[in-house]
C-alpha cells in the first residue's frame, strides 16, 4: 500500500467515525429526550398552537359579534333574492354598487393601528413604571444595622416598618385604579385585618374612599418611612451618610413610580379619539352589510361569481374587531379581563420577597471555594467529579426535572 492510499485510508476511518457520533447520544442529551404529545400533533407545533387556544383568544372575544354579523348578513341577502320584485332588486343592486364604492375611501386601517399603538404602548409602560420594592429593602439590609443585642432587633423593626410602609403606600394607591385590588381591600377595615396597616395608624390616613382625583391619603406611609430613616440615622443605626442619600433616593423613585402609574389611571385616552375610532369601525361594517352584497348575475357584464356567504368579509371583520377588541382589553390594565395585570399575585410576591430581604430568619450558606479555583480558562459544563448525591441527600428528587 503506498503513502497516498494510507492516507485515504485513515481519512475514511475518520470520516466514518464523524458521521457514528450523532448516533451515540450522552446520558444529559438522553434525559433530554421528549415523549412525543398527542396534542402537539393533532394542534401542531410550537406557535402554531397559539392559533388553537382560547384563553385570551381572538374566537373567545369575537364568536358572538361574528354570529350575529353573518346572520344579520346573510338574512339581508335571502330578503334580497327571495322576497323582492325584479324592479326592487334592481334598486337594491344600485344601493349595493355605491355603498361598495364609498366605502372604499374610508381611513379604517389609518385611524384603528394608530389608536391600537397608542393603547398598547400606555399598557406596557403602565407595567414598566410599576415599583417593585426590592430596591429598597436591599438598601434596608445593607445600611440599617445595629451592634448585637437590643439595637440589633431594633434594627430589624426599622427595616420590617420601612419596608411595611412601601408596601402599605403601594395598595392605597393602586387599589384606587384597580378592581381586583379593591375587591380585596375594599376599606380600610379589610386592611388592618390583614396586619400590614395598625388600627392607630389606619386612623391616621383617614377613611380612603375619596372618589376625587387627589383625594387619597397614599403618600403618608412613606412620609412615615423617611420620618423612621431620618431617626434612626440620628439614632446611629445608619453610619454611612451617602447610603442614607441613596436610600432616600430609592424611596423618592418608589413614590415616583406610583404617582406616574396614578397619572395614567387619571388621564386616560381622550374621549373623543375612542368615539372616532369606534364609530368608524362601526359605520365601516354597517355600509358593508350591503355593499358586499354578492349581485345576481343575470346577464355578461354582471358579477360571475354568486355566493351566499361572505367568505372574505368574514376575514376582514375577524381582522378589524380583533385589533377594536386588542384596544378595548388593554385600555385599562386593572381591570379583570385576562390580559390585565394579576396585582394580587405581584402584590403576594412583593410583600414575601421584600419582607424576606429585610428579615435575619437564616444566616448566608458557608462560605467555601468553589470548584473553579485557580482555573485560568474555567469552563461551565457537568463536572463528574462531583458528589450530587451527598450534596442534596434525600432531597436529591425535589431538584431532578423530569
């Protein structure tokens, strides 16, 4: 065998041992192997399903405005093909050639995409500006100390009220925009059971049910917060002078954030902008209940195809209330539709995450080298040298995904 053919030859062993690899599957690629789903086959694969869905769907807001469209419709042309005269038909056909030429001229998709953009733009920036007090109550835990002892718990009282105001000025003023809230906290009663307001302090803020656009007492609590800072940095219990700056600021931002998500409950889209949309989607589908019409054909010139049902306009009218009814859902984000913020949920993850920061239950897990010490290039992939199963112990089933 000469030089050239032993090279071939090793060049094909190589090759045959690439193309073996993909065969030969690891034990992580194994776990990763998926069962295949009924239901991904029978409703398709990834986006695909959305079209399926009907929570939050475009057949759950629509199926009941299209039905009695249609047959509205429909009714309209059995009148036109069975109960009318020749000479009335022939009227109806002109009414039905220039409702369909004016209808033409219309600035539908114009004035609905801009207004959809408007609102759709308004309910994501409302979620943005939400505060969420994890800031703050890092800052707590960084500055507010004491020595061990008394002022080691008094300490942990000034972070917990701290922290407690924030949450308590976050209810009394979203409460005021949003309906899942209010039904939770309907009064200030329901508040003080639930511990995050005292009965003396309740007294203080006053009743809270102001129907007025500032008549709300919110921003008191965290009067209170910078009236506890402001002692307990007289107190010494804050040492460093540009931390009790900076939490100041962060409790400037939280009363910032909330005065604007308050600003977008107060002054909502111009009335009169709504009303041109609505009427014009409105006026746009009334005209087209006869000017999509199909006409008899009678003679060669007229219309060569007859339908009874009004395939294409059932599309358009799927398109154009769809984007009314995207609008109508996230006008006002605190509402109860299923596209509105769950404020129950976020207000429930707030207070157990702010109160856990803030709180001394359990010290920090020991602090040791990790398994990358003195690695000039560390990499991070499955390590087989290390001891899971003495790690997690009989927990080792609560962290396995499956």
């Amino acid at each position: 065998m000469t030089k050239c053919d032993k090279t071939l030859f090793q060049s094909l062993k190589i090759l045959l041992k690439v193309t073996k690899m993909p065969d030969q599957k690891t034990t992580s690629e194994k776990k990763l192997v998926k069962k295949p789903n009924y239901a991904d086959i029978l409703c398709g694969m990834g986006e695909s399903r959305v079209m399926f869905r009907w929570r939050s769907s475009l057949w759950k807001l629509l199926w009941q405005e299209l039905l009695a469209y249609t047959a509205t419709f429909i009714l309209i042309s059995m009148v036109y093909r069975y109960t009318l005269t020749m000479e009335q038909q022939v009227q109806l056909e002109k009414l039905i050639r220039w409702c369909r030429h004016q209808s033409t001229g219309l600035p539908i998709t114009f004035l609905l995409g801009f207004y959809v953009s408007l609102v759709v733009k308004r309910w994501w920036e409302q979620y943005c500006k939400l505060p969420w007090p994890d800031t703050v109550a890092i800052y707590l835990k960084g500055l507010v100390v004491g020595q061990p002892g008394k002022q080691r718990v008094m300490a942990r009282v000034i972070r917990r009220t701290v922290i407690r105001y924030c949450l308590l000025a976050y209810i009394l003023c979203i409460r005021r925009l949003s309906s899942r809230l209010k039904k939770r906290f309907p009064n200030m009663f329901e508040l003080v059971k639930t511990g995050i307001v005292r009965s003396d302090e309740a007294m203080r803020i006053g009743n809270e049910e102001s129907t007025e656009m500032y008549g709300s007492r919110w921003w008191i609590p965290l009067k209170w917060a910078i009236e506890v800072l402001t002692r307990a940095k007289k107190d010494g219990y804050i040492n460093s002078a540009p931390g009790y700056s900076h939490l100041m600021g962060r409790l400037s931002e939280f009363r910032g954030a909330l005065t604007e998500v308050a600003t977008y409950g107060y002054l909502p889209v111009p009335l009169v902008y709504t009303q041109v949309v609505h009427l014009a989607v409105y006026v746009y589908f009334a005209v087209s209940l006869i000017g999509e019409q199909w006409i008899i054909w009678r003679k060669p010139g007229d219309e060569e195809v007859d339908l009874y049902y009004p395939i294409f306009m059932t599309v358009r009218f799927l398109f154009i209330f769809g984007w009314l009814r995207v609008a109508e859902t996230l006008y006002n984000p605190f509402g109860e539709d299923d596209e509105d913020f769950e404020l129950n949920e976020l207000l429930n993850r707030h207070f157990k995450v702010a109160m856990t920061i803030v709180d001394e239950n359990e010290e920090h897990p020991e602090l040791k080298k990790d398994i990358f010490w003195n690695q000039a290039d560390p990499e991070l992939i499955e390590n087989p040298e290390m001891d899971i199963e003495e790690g997690f112990g009989d927990d080792k089933e609560d962290f396995v995904f499956k």
